[in-house]
C-alpha cells in the first residue's frame, strides 16, 4: 500500500464527489482554506490543544504529497481562516474603537485584509513556508453598524462559576492568522493596524502563538481525535450555509503553571478526564471533568451534543503570562453557548469544569466573520 494511502486511511479522510461542477483540484500551498484542515491539532473537549493531527500534518510535508481541496457544493465562499488548518504560528488581534471612530472606514480597512496579506506574502513568490492564512471578524455592536444584522444573535454574556468566571470583553474587529513564520504575522499585524484611521483605536491586543513539544499545550495535554478530521466535517461544522459566515469565540486563559507542575499527574487526568501522556480517555470520569462537560455526559466515548472546529494554541512567555488562546469556529452560537454554560454550572446539573482549577479566563467574546461575499459588501 503507498504511503498516501495509508495515511488517508488512518485519518479516515472523506473526498466527497464532484458535484459542483468545478474541476478537481489538488491543494496546493498557494490555496489558503482547504486540504490541510484534514490534519491539524485539534482539542480536548473545549480547551486544551493537541498534536496528533500536527504530527501527521509535518509528515505529509515532509513526503512532499499534495491534499486534495474539498469545497461543498453551493455553499458560500468562507474567509481563508475559517476551517482551514492551523499552523505554527498565528495571530490573534482583538481591536477596541473609540466611540467617536468611523466605523464605516474601519470597515473598510478590514475589507482589505487579504491585500495585506498579498502585499506580506506575495502570491507569486510565498509557499507553504511563509503564506498566511487570515481572516476578520467583528463584534455585534461593530457590525450592526457597518452591515445590519447577522442570522443568528451572538452576544456573549458574563458568565460566573464556582471556580472563576469567563468575562465578556467586547471588541469591534478581530483578526485571526496563521502562518509558519511568526515575523510575517507581526508585519501583518503592523500593515493592518497602519491602515487605520488615525486616532480611531481605543485598545488593540496582538498575541502570537507557537507549538509547544510538538502540539502539546502547556498543560501537558494532548489530543488529536476530538476536531472534525477532513475539510467537508470541518466545514459542515463551523460554516452557516446561508452565508458562508461563522461564529467565532476567542477566550484568553492564563495558565497556573506552579499548580500544573507541583500537581500529580493522576489529579490532573482526573480533572481533565484523560490520561496526560497519551490522551486515552479515562473509561471512568467525574461528571466535573472536562472531557464531561463538553461532551454532555461522563460515559465512556460521550457522543458530543455540539462540536465546533477549535484552532487555539499555547502562547506567552516564561517571565510573565503564559497559557492557551482559545479560538472555535461554529455555524451557530448555541454550540459555543452549550459548552460554556457547562464549564460554569449553568448547563442544568450545577457542576463546574474542573479544568478551570487550573487555569483562568481572563479575556472573551463573540464574533462573527462574515462570509466573502458578505465582506466584499462593507467596502
């Protein structure tokens, strides 16, 4: 059997069937959105990230074998970042405007992104080295006024727990992208923040993420099973067919990295319902673990009531504050509604998620990146 076959068959990766009446294609580094989504980190449960897509993804590189592209038929075109794979690095840019900032300017600067990306990463010359991968997205207040509204509401309400709460930061515009070359994620961030209005920016935050011991997040903790595997589920599961738009949560968590060193490893399985060298889940779980509250149930592989498609990943540093960006796509908001309200004792059984023993929410919202066609339309 070749070597491609084989590893189509250990991720079990669908092609579905020409339908569309577009030729088949072939990936290619130079098609941001498509092929790869099939074989990238994933997460447990809600948060932690994993690596057993990662290491798949830097084996197939490393044969130099293209991925087929899978693009379901009749269904709106969606920003490059949306299901696409993650990378080793990426860039989470979470802006505040003042209230007296032109909207409709900012809007369009946003409109823009993929020129910015262009001018970073030229078409003609980047790879899968150093392209980026990005998308915008924006909060309700922001896009109510610039577009109208979406299908779905997205608030995000403050929630409180019996181990720490998940704040609502708000925000107006956010930009998530990936590339394996940080140093073109800051000159992207640099360009887009450049082309601004002057004095229209209240707050802005830009982090930069990494792999940590091969897709590990700090924690320790892997996973490669939980995501939708191949671009057709991915797809499916975090694209509004209506629009091609997505609802997109970021949350930042600051990690208690003491606590998670000093701690045995057998207390932290059981907060987290698996086994931390190798994520076996655990056959017997509290209904507290994490693995339980986003599954909706302590049983043995749970089926999940929800899923999202999760691409968040490790950031910080050694000196100050280090833990996992959390960024999930979803179709609808009441999939990431289900899993937060169950990590804070509102999901209808009173428990909490004991992953948050370790590790605090600090920052989060809701935003919607809209499909392509609708950005063209704040232009």
């Amino acid at each position: 059997m070749s070597s491609s076959k084989q590893f189509f068959r250990l991720l079990r990766t669908k092609v579905s069937p020409n339908t569309s009446g577009q030729s088949r294609r072939f990936f290619s580094a130079k098609q941001p959105g498509v092929g790869y989504a099939a074989i990238r980190p994933s997460v447990i449960g809600g948060i932690t990230f994993g690596t057993g897509a990662y290491l798949a993804y830097k084996w197939y590189n490393q044969n130099g074998m293209l991925l087929p592209a899978v693009t379901a038929a009749g269904m709106p075109e969606s920003q490059p970042s949306v299901f696409s794979q993650t990378k080793d690095h990426a860039l989470f840019l979470w802006i505040h405007f003042k209230p007296n900032a032109d909207t409709k300017a900012c809007a369009k600067v946003a409109t823009n992104l993929q020129k910015y990306v262009d001018q970073v990463s030229p078409a003609d010359m980047r790879d899968e080295e150093d392209e980026i991968w990005a998308g915008v997205g924006f909060g309700p207040n922001f896009y109510s006024q610039v577009s109208g509204k979406t299908l779905k509401n997205y608030t995000h309400p403050h929630r409180k727990g019996a181990l720490g709460d998940m704040p609502s930061s708000g925000g107006d515009i956010f930009v998530h992208a990936k590339s394996n070359q940080m140093s073109k994620l800051f000159e992207l961030c640099q360009l887009f923040l450049s082309q601004l209005p002057k004095n229209s920016v209240q707050d802005v935050e830009d982090i930069y993420s990494f792999v940590y011991r091969g897709g590990r997040d700090l924690s320790g903790f892997i996973d490669g099973t939980e995501n939708p595997a191949d671009d057709e589920s991915r797809q499916e599961v975090a694209v509004e067919k209506a629009t091609g738009g997505s609802y997109v949560i970021t949350q930042k968590w600051i990690h208690k990295l003491d606590l998670i060193t000093s701690e045995r490893d057998r207390t932290l399985e059981g907060w987290i319902g698996r086994t931390r060298p190798d994520s076996t889940e655990l056959p017997r779980k509290s209904i507290s673990s994490h693995v339980a509250r986003m599954t909706g149930g302590n049983g043995f592989d749970e089926k999940k009531v929800f899923e999202i498609v999760r691409q968040s990943m490790p950031f910080g540093t050694v000196s100050s504050e280090a833990g996992l960006f959390f960024i999930g796509y979803s179709a609808s908001p009441e999939n990431h509604e289900f899993m937060l309200d169950r990590m804070v004792g509102a999901g209808g059984d009173g428990h909490n998620d004991d992953i948050m023993r370790f590790t605090d929410c600090v920052k989060g919202t809701y935003w919607y990146f809209p499909g392509v066609a609708e950005l063209k339309k704040l232009a």
